[in-house]
C-alpha cells in the first residue's frame, strides 16, 4: 500500500482541519496517511519513506510561518526528488502560503507536484460542505497520482 505524510502548521485549528479532510480523501483513494504537526517532526529521518508528501500551513502576514520555514530545511534534507507532492494553506486575506509552499517542493525539492496547484481555502470556508469537498477532492487527486 502507498504511504502519504501531511505535514502541517496550524495556528487557530483551520490549516489541521484540511489537514484531516484532504487525509480522508486520500484514504479514499487507498493510500495509507500519516498526518502530522510539523513539530512532531524531529528531522529529515522523520520526513523519508513515503511515496507522497502534502505540506500545508495558514498564511501569516502575507508569508508562511516562522516554524513552517524550519520543516522545509529539514524536508529539504530528506531529498523528495520525484516524490508525489500537494500544498495547502488557510487565510483570512491574502493566502501565500500554498503557493509558496508548492513552489519550494516544485522548484527546490524538484517534486512531481499535483497538476491542481496549491489549496488556498479562505478560514470561512474550511468548516462547511464546500471546505470539505474541495479537501477530499485534493486528497483524492493525489491518491490517484500515485497510482
């Protein structure tokens, strides 16, 4: 069975609770998932082993977090090359983050990144029928990328 880890920060609960939804769509899809605190997260030895790996974390002031920026060193380390990769990310406003994210795994980590993009919610969003839908259907996306 394919293993996924997402990875993620969240600062009021909205980034974990797409964390969970997009989890569940790709268990959906047969994929094993390991969902994760970045600050459960030790080091690379910790990140390597998977066949997909989903990053996500709220927008902070038009930027990703402090902590966020830390995990990406340590995932930079556990060479991700052609690994399966997603981004996801909550806002209020602005909502960097995601594509940020998407960027460095696309760019830096040189992964095969999910031709959907980045998941930018809006916060208000995240908790209804259209929050959850757009989490499962990311997840499931991923799930049938890895095939």
């Amino acid at each position: 069975m394919k293993k996924a880890l997402i990875a993620f920060h969240s600062r009021t609960g909205n980034t974990e609770t797409m964390a969970n939804y997009i989890a569940e769509g790709l268990r959906f899809a047969g994929i094993d998932v390991v969902v994760k605190k970045i600050s459960e997260i030790d080091n690379e030895l910790d990140i390597v082993g998977y066949d997909a790996y989903v990053f996500g974390c709220p927008t902070y002031h038009k930027d990703i977090t402090g902590g966020m920026k830390q995990f990406l060193f340590k995932a930079e380390l556990a060479n991700l090359t052609g690994k399966i990769g997603g981004a996801f990310g909550s806002h209020t406003h602005s909502g960097e983050s995601a594509p940020m994210i998407f960027d460095t795994m696309m760019h830096v980590f040189k992964m095969d990144m999910t031709d959907l993009g980045p998941l930018n919610l809006m916060e208000s969003k995240i908790a209804g029928s259209e929050g959850l839908k757009a989490c499962q259907d990311y997840g499931k996306a991923l799930g049938q990328k890895l095939g």
